[in-house]
C-alpha cells in the first residue's frame, strides 16, 4: 500500500493489524478517540479486510461558513507501525500534484515520507494525523481562492528529497553535490578514503555517520532515484562518455536495488 | 470582533421577521416630513431634488495643518451649512425641504406646492442660482481661507420618503431616480445641472439660462446679480446678498475662533458628543456601500405593483450593512445617502495597516451580507453591492443649525471612497491607494488596478475568501492554526478558545 510519498509498505501479515493483541487494543483506543474528536468519521472494513475510517471533515472556518470534506483513511496492514493514508473522495478539489495530491484517486500527500510525524507509539497519532489531514484540506480551500499553496510546502519529485537531505546536511548545497555520487551509489567511498566532501578528514569520520542517517531515513532506492539527475547533470557536463556509462550503471542498479522501505 | 454567516443570517431573519407591514401612499398635502416618514410609514413623494456641493471644504479638511486655519475651516463649514440650510427652509426665501448634508453637500427637496411641477422645478433651478451666487460673492468674501466653488444638480420625479426609524437619530430616506440622479450629475467643474426632465417644467425665461451640455442634461449659465435678483423677485424668492452677509456676520460672532475645538481620538468617536466645541480630525478609513441597480429595480418594482416589497428589501439591506459597519466591526455609521451607507473606521488610532485591513475586512464581509439577504428574500438575484474604500486625515463633527445639526465626516478619502464606490460595478470592492498599500501582499493579491476606476478593484472578494486568504499569511509565517476538533472542525489562523495550535507539515508531491 502506498503511503504518503508513494512508498510501499510490508507485505500484509495473514491475520490483520486489529486483530492481533496490540493491534486490538490500539483500535479500541483509537475508536474512543474518534468518537470524541472526529464523531463524523466511522469504521469500516473493507472486503479484502483493511481498515477503513469514513465520513466527512466539516471544516468551519472564522467566518463560520463550513465545507463538507468527505475523506476514507485506510490502515496500513501493519498498523500503528506504518502511519496510515488520507484519501479525498470528494470532486471538490482537483487532485493535481499542485495540491499535494498523489494520484488521481485522491491520495493526500500530508509530507515527505522522511519528514513523517507519524509515532507508532503515540496514542494520540491518529488524532494528531487527522489534524494534520484537517489542516491539509483547509490549504486546499485556500488554494481554491488564491491558487497558490499556502505556506512551505517540499518541491514535487526528486526535488523534494534532495531539500531533506540538503537539511539534513545543515543546508550546505555545495555539499550535498560533493556527496551525490555517494547518495546515487555511484561512487564507492570507505571509511578510510578522504571524505567527498574535501575537508581532507578519512570519510569515516566525516560525513560516513551522516550519509548513513540519511540513508537510513530516505531509504537507498529513494536516496539513488533523488541524486541521480544530480549525477546525470555533474558526470554528462563535465565527461560525457564517463556519464552514460554511470547512468547505464545507476539504472541497472535501480532495476534490481528496488526494495520496499523499511 | 467580525463578520459571522450564522449571526447576520440571524439578523436578517430577525429584520425581516419584525419589519411589519409597509405602507406607501402619495403625499397629497403638506406634512412635516421628519415626524411622518418611519420605516414602514412611507409616501410617494413628487419633488425636485436639488444637490449642491462645495469640494473645497473636503481638501482643506486634509491638507491643513496649522491649526488656527483648521479651525477657520470648521467655522467657515459650520456657518456655510447653517446660512445654506437657512436659504432652502425659510419660508421667506425658498420653503425647501433640508434633508440632509452629505459632508459639505446638501441635499435638499422641494415637494411644495403638492403637485405643481413649475414652481417645483423653479424653486429648484433658482436655488442652484442662489447658491452660486451666495457661494461666490458672500461667502468668499467673508472666509478668505480659499476659493469656495460650488456645483449642483437637480432632477424631479417621483421618490419614495422613508427614513431610518431610529428615535433621536432620524434620517429621512429618499429612494428613486430623481433623488438618485440628481446627485450623479453633480459635475466637478464647478456647474450647476438639471435634467431634461426639470427643464421641462421650467417656465421660458428660465429654460432660456439652461443649454444642453450631454445627452438629457442641461447646464446653467451664470447670472449677474440685477437679473438673479429680477426672477427672485418674480418668483417671490426673498433673499438677497446683503441679508446673507449680515446673517453671516452674526454667526461669526456667535461662533468665534476661540470656541472652535478639534482634537484626534482615542477611543470610538461617539457621534452626538460632537458639535463645533469638539470635532475629530482622525486618521481613518472611509467605506462606501451602494446597491447597485437599486433604482432600477424599485423601477421595475413600481410597474409591477411590489413597492412594498422592495421597500422591505431596501430597509433590510440598509439595517444589516449599517450593523456591519457597527457591531461586526466596531465603526461608524455616519449616514444614509438614499440606498448607500457611509462607514467611518478610525481605531486602532493612526494605526493605518490595522485601519486598512479592517476596512477591506468590513468591506467583503458587506458583500457577504449582501449575499444572506440575497438568499432570504425572493427576487432579488440582480441586485449587487459596489463597495468603495479609502484612508486618509477626515473631520468628524455635527455642525450647522443648532436643532438639526448635520453629521459630518469630511476630507478627500471621503470624497475618494465615495468615488471609488461610483465607479465600481455591483460585486466590486474599490480601494484607494492609502488602503492597497497599507495591506499584506496575500490581502492586496485579489486586488487589481484599474485604469478605467482608478483605484484597486477586486471583484467577488467576501468575507469567506478574505479569510481564507488571512489564513494563509498564518501559513506563509510559518505560525500555524488553530485547531478544534468536534463534529465541526474548527480552523482559525486567529486564537479561539479551546483550539490547540497547530503547526503542519510540508506537504510533498511525486
């Protein structure tokens, strides 16, 4: 199942997330929280026996004019693990990526999956992720009045990851582009070797520690698929013959690198 | 404080509910107009109506700023409106009828003899002749402060008097073409106008001082003092330059400089505290609200045989805009000007960006309004609301007669308000300037310029989307929300109670 950056989940176990032990118990406390915050949303279970939470967002806003958002939250199959997926299942808002929608179905694109706010051990998550869904769908109205998303919001595609990282690394542009062949897995760098980056310092204790969290967060496949138009601009500028043969390289490792996130 | 759907639904059930039965009959006989008209208690009124306006008075009111000659202005205004409201009511000059001063233009009907459309139109006509000349070579004279011009307009027909209800602060109402047109004629190059409509009553020797200066418009021509004197005497007018003058002269003494007190104001400018001791020169937001297609519609309205109707319309509308103005947004309603409403915003003190955003606020929120009377009442869908708005140094006071002093609210944001307000179609909001750049850039967003208006026009901004789009300046500052859950979810970029803060994440798209 897709999540909010269209990463997959885990394979779905044979019995169900509700139906195991924690799993029980977390739905029976999310069920309460429901009733008291979001009293319009329902259970459902879907044929195949997800989760679903229906119904409708009456958003009011300072005027007191309310607007119906009717929304479907489906449950990861490895709930409260994985975060769950909004849905807008109404036709007022074009599901455009301009929105921060995903797909043509409505998929709700809260947040750059490394930037994901989700706790599998908060009880308040689900309230919280609502609130953020909320929130998502009062930008949504705004941006039917001004056609501009409100507030900051990641850059579509591989953009977006390359800003987390560029973050990540103190917002130093210069060295995240040092990096990029490291993140794109074109260049082997141990530990010992002189850092990309060009302090001079052994790679193991420079930014090793650093490449590593980012991996870890992003996940390799998304890592590679977001520094490789970098790769692509750097190695097709600077050697032409060496840059379509590292792309050939970097796409045969996509093809077969390609492993759900975890 | 603001603008909320369910309180101004709830108001405007409430006026319609307890509005009563209106009745409207032909004023056959003479009355005092200010005890007889109410709200519901209305009279078709044949008259002329006569607009007379000296535009200086609005520039020095703010661009003086030495004090004494400030305060010469409040005094020449004080004894112009007293000697002109003197001039149209006397019995022994014209009997006109004084409805009021919109700022320094008076507006005033001449309705007797009942139906005797003549000495209507000439009493008129002859007015607009004495003003100019009273203008030129009385008043002049006396202030020398400037070179007082005036202009006028005049037409006549069938306007239907009713008046705002409120006891204490009684406003006679006057809605139709000719109460309607006669103030649009009103030129700024200093001419006195009729309609074809009051040249046709004139008798010959005074349609031979009009010539045709636009299509269905006539313009008079200037007097000497021997010929202005010669048809007052004909007529049986019975003023003259000297008695003005003299008159003049005694309200100089009985209102000297020294009793002349103006000052700024802190706290919600309280109307009838006001008078020549204590006028307000403040920093403030003047707003402009008109029906677009209102005349027209009581038009069709009267062909149809719904005047009632439509007169339950107009009052409705007018209660709720004037309601807008002063408890959704905590301002002053200075006047009704037929089916316009003039707003006053001038808190938080020589706070202009606040001023600004307010008046754009209340301006959409009117269109709002505008909108839940449009779904309350039927057969209404074609009527629209203009909305003009600008800022800027205005005078605020109640001068003139002592027992009929006039509210005023003066300077050239008003005059500009006023004529972004004009020059607006229905669903417009106008704004000057001094407003559009006192804004946000997300609130100035909607707003275009327009050379045709001159001013900043946004067309179909109300108070949904202006605060959607004050919502999203939380978002663009990265503050947040707030947020509270329920059965209605509630989202306000401005603190509420039992709403929690609320920050959200950056969205992200493949």
């Amino acid at each position: 199942m897709p999540n909010h950056s269209g990463q997959r989940g885990l394979t779905r176990p044979k019995a169900q997330w509700y139906e195991r032990g924690g799993g029980a118990r977390r739905l029976v406390h999310d069920k309460a929280l429901i009733a008291a915050s979001y009293p319009n949303l329902s259970y459902q279970k879907a044929a195949d026996g997800q989760m679903l939470l229906v119904g409708e967002l009456n958003i009011e806003v300072n005027c007191g004019i309310i607007t119906k958002v009717p929304i479907r939250i489906e449950f990861s199959a490895d709930y409260p693990s994985s975060e769950p997926c909004a849905y807008d299942i109404g036709d007022q808002f074009e599901h455009i990526p301009d929105r921060h929608f995903f797909n043509a179905a409505g998929l709700c694109c809260l947040w750059l999956y490394p930037d994901s706010r989700w706790q599998p051990d908060d009880l308040s998550g689900l309230a919280n992720f609502l609130t953020e869904v909320a929130v998502f769908f009062h930008r949504q109205l705004i941006y039917d009045v001004t056609r501009v998303w409100p507030g900051p919001a990641r850059s579509h595609g591989a953009k977006g990851y390359q800003e987390f990282m560029c973050e990540m690394l103190g917002g130093d542009e210069k060295l995240m582009h040092s990096l990029a062949p490291v993140f794109a897995d074109v260049s082997t760098v141990g530990p010992q070797s002189p850092c990309p980056c060009g302090s001079g310092r052994l790679y193991g204790i420079c930014h090793h520690s650093k490449v590593r969290e980012i991996e870890r967060r992003v996940g390799k496949q998304f890592l590679v698929a977001s520094f490789l138009p970098i790769v692509d601009e750097m190695v097709v500028r600077d050697n032409p013959v060496l840059g379509r043969l590292l792309l050939s390289v970097i796409s045969l490792r996509m093809n077969t690198s390609a492993k759900p996130h975890d | 404080m603001s603008w909320n759907i369910n309180t101004s639904r709830a108001r405007v059930e409430e006026y319609i509910q307890n509005m009563g039965d209106i009745y409207i009959e032909p004023l056959d006989r003479e009355a005092n107009l200010d005890s007889l008209l109410t709200p519901t208690n209305c009279r078709d009124i044949y008259g002329a109506h006569v607009y007379a306006q000296v535009s200086n008075f609005a520039c020095l009111a703010s661009s003086l700023t030495d004090e004494d000659e400030y305060k010469r202005m409040i005094q020449a205004l004080h004894i112009y409106q007293r000697e002109v409201a003197r001039i149209v009511e006397s019995n022994a000059i014209f009997d006109g009828f004084r409805v009021h001063f919109q700022g320094s233009k008076l507006h005033a009907l001449f309705y007797r003899p009942i139906r005797n459309p003549r000495a209507i139109a000439t009493r008129a006509v002859l007015l607009q002749l004495v003003l100019k000349d009273f203008v030129t070579n009385v008043f002049n004279p006396a202030f020398s402060i400037d070179d007082f011009k005036i202009a006028g307009g005049t037409d006549i027909g069938n306007a239907i008097g009713t008046s705002n209800g409120i006891k204490g602060d009684r406003e006679l109402l006057f809605i139709g073409s000719p109460a309607n047109y006669a103030a649009k004629i009103v030129s700024d190059d200093w001419k006195m106008r009729l309609t074809e409509r009051v040249y046709a009553e004139l008798p010959a020797d005074l349609q031979n001082l009009c010539f045709e200066c636009g299509e269905g418009i006539y313009q008079l021509i200037g007097l000497h003092l021997i010929a202005l004197n010669d048809l007052l005497d004909k007529y049986g007018i019975g003023w003259s330059r000297e008695d003005s003058a003299s008159r003049i002269e005694s309200d100089k003494a009985s209102s000297p400089l020294s009793i002349i007190k103006f000052s700024s104001a802190d706290t919600l400018i309280r109307l009838d505290d006001l008078s020549i001791h204590n006028s307000k020169r403040v920093e403030a937001a003047s707003v402009f609200a008109d029906v677009s297609g209102f005349t027209r519609y009581i038009d069709h309205a009267e062909r149809d045989g719904r005047v009632t109707d439509a007169l339950k319309v107009f009052h409705v509308i007018r209660r709720e805009l004037a309601t807008v103005i002063k408890v959704d947004f905590d301002g002053i309603r200075i006047q009704y000007q037929g089916d316009r409403v003039q707003g006053l915003l001038h808190l938080p003190k020589d706070d202009q960006s606040s001023i600004a955003l307010k008046a754009v606020r209340m301006a959409a929120a009117m269109q709002s309004s505008m909108g839940i009377i449009k779904q309350s009442l039927w057969g209404i869908q074609e009527l629209t609301l203009a909305v003009g708005v600008d800022f800027g140094t205005t005078l605020v006071s109640k001068l003139g007669q002592h027992a009929y002093r006039d509210r005023i609210c003066l300077g050239e944001p008003v005059e500009m308000a006023a004529r972004n307000e004009e020059k607006c179609e229905g669903n417009q909001i106008g704004i000057g300037s001094a407003v559009y750049d006192a804004l946000p850039k997300q609130v100035q967003a909607p707003f275009t310029y327009s050379r045709s208006v001159q001013c900043y026009v946004a067309t179909d901004l109300d108070a949904y989307k202006l605060g959607l789009i004050e919502d999203a300046i939380a978002y663009d500052h990265q503050k947040g929300v707030y947020v509270q859950p329920g059965a209605i979810l509630k989202i306000n970029s401005e603190e509420v109670p039992n709403a929690q803060p609320f920050r959200p994440a950056r969205p992200y798209a493949p």
